[in-house]
C-alpha cells in the first residue's frame, strides 16, 4: 500500500489543463503535434506519448436540464500493485514506496510494461529506444515540494498528502456531492491494484471519464516474456546486454515496419 496520494476531485476541475502545462514544464517535455480521433470533443488530445504524460480527459453529458462537463486529470496512476514492475523484464520498472519509477539505464524499450498498464499511460520513445511516463515528480517530493500538477491547479482540483488522509478527505467529499443529489458519485483507485497513488472523486462511472471500470493487468505474450527474462538474466551475466539490445531493437523495429506496411 502506497503511503502518500494525491487527490483528484473531479467535481472541482475546470478543466483549464494547467496540470498538463506543468507537467511539461518541469519535465522539459516537448510541445508535439498529435493525431485526434475524438470527433467533436474539446480534448486536446486522445491518449498519453512520450513526451505527454499528463491528459485531461473530457466529457460532455446530456441532463434533463441540459448538459454538464466531466473533466479528470490522468496519468500514471502509480499503483501499488503495479503491472508494469511485474512484467519488466530487466528490473527497469521499479517500486520506491509510493512512486513507480523507471531506471533508464536499465529499460530496453521491449515494451511490455506498455502492453500490460490497464490505464494506456506507460509509451514507447523511438528516438531514446525506451519507455517514459508521469514520475508523480519524485524529484520534487523528494526535496519536500508537491508535484507541480499539484502546485499548478487552480481550482483546488488536487491535493497531495498521506494516503490516509487523502482517502479520508475522498470519501468525504463523495458523501457531500450525494447530499447535493450526484447519485452516481463515488471514489476511484482506493483499492483498485492494490490502491492507487491517485484517488479520484468521480461524479460519474469510471467509463464517463475513459477509466477502467475494473483495471487488471492487460494479458502480455507470456512464452515471449519467460524467453526474454531468461535471455535478459543471461545477457547481463555474461556482459553482452548491449548486443542483445541491439538484436531485440532490430526485431522490433522490424515488428513496426510490418505493421506500418499493412496498415
């Protein structure tokens, strides 16, 4: 169970994406163009890449007396019992209390931890030949400071502190909005995985906001992954990891061109 959260009151978000901006910010993440596919939404983009960590993600609801906005931040959600530490290959993912962080000097972009995330948030880098995603600013939390999503939101959106409290200050709020009349409100990422470093206060289903009702591990070639570890564990033993990172970059690649071909 991780020991600190941050809170995601979605009853709060405007949806003004200052948590994404300060996501970039302080990362040093590039601006990028990216494909859409959500016809006629105001959502800036459809999904994480490399070099967007951070999406707010929008809904638009009709309602007996017109329509209503969803709005919620989504990112890493850093679960306790992460998917994506369980299927590397290297030991590159890695649990330190909270935070799931990846070594990079271990990754060797095989992609399963992005096959296996239930929540889409782990992408590939084709220019680094690794993976990347939301670090929850470890480098921030480690010198006392919140995460700049945090520190950014405007609108009391988010909030970071003890999980405990942060579950406490959910479940509280959830019980206000049903006194206001949103039956359907509810907390999220209290237990899913094992709980999540992200707890959500929804005003909908998981679904209204492109959440996993249930998130679980997404099934990975597991024959692939049992030959790769036992490849990985051979490569470092014997000091060859860079030639057969080089092999399985080829193979990879390969996999993509073929794929970009029949498309």
């Amino acid at each position: 169970m991780t020991s600190k959260a941050i809170l995601v009151d979605t009853s709060n978000c405007v949806g003004c994406r200052a948590c994404m901006v300060a996501c970039k910010e302080w990362n040093a993440l590039p601006a990028e163009t990216v494909a859409r596919t959500l016809a006629g939404s105001y959502q800036n983009r459809d999904d994480f890449t490399a070099q967007t960590w951070t999406v707010v993600r929008f809904a638009e609801q009709t309602t007996g007396d017109g329509m209503q906005w969803l709005f919620a931040k989504t990112q890493c959600m850093h679960c306790a019992d992460a998917p994506c530490v369980s299927v590397c290959p290297t030991g590159a993912m890695q649990k330190d209390g909270t935070v799931t962080y990846l070594d990079e000097t271990k990754c060797v972009g095989e992609g399963y931890c992005v096959a296996a995330c239930p929540f889409g948030a782990v992408a590939f880098d084709e220019g680094k030949g690794i993976v990347q995603k939301c670090t929850m600013c470890i480098d921030r939390i480690e010198h006392g400071q919140t995460p700049a999503c945090v520190k950014a939101c405007p609108a009391d959106a988010l909030r970071y502190g003890e999980r405990a409290d942060i579950v406490a200050a959910a479940e509280k709020r959830v019980g206000t909005l049903k006194g206001r009349g949103v039956a359907r409100a509810r907390t999220y990422g209290v237990d899913e995985l094992g709980g999540l470093a992200y707890v959500y206060v929804l005003k909908d289903d998981p679904s209204a906001y492109q959440l996993p009702a249930s998130p679980s591990a997404k099934a990975v070639r597991m024959g692939d992954q049992v030959r790769d570890w036992a490849v990985g564990a051979v490569a470092f033993a014997l000091g060859t990891l860079p030639l057969w990172w080089v092999f399985k970059r080829r193979e990879a690649l390969a996999v993509r061109r073929d794929d970009q071909e029949v498309r």
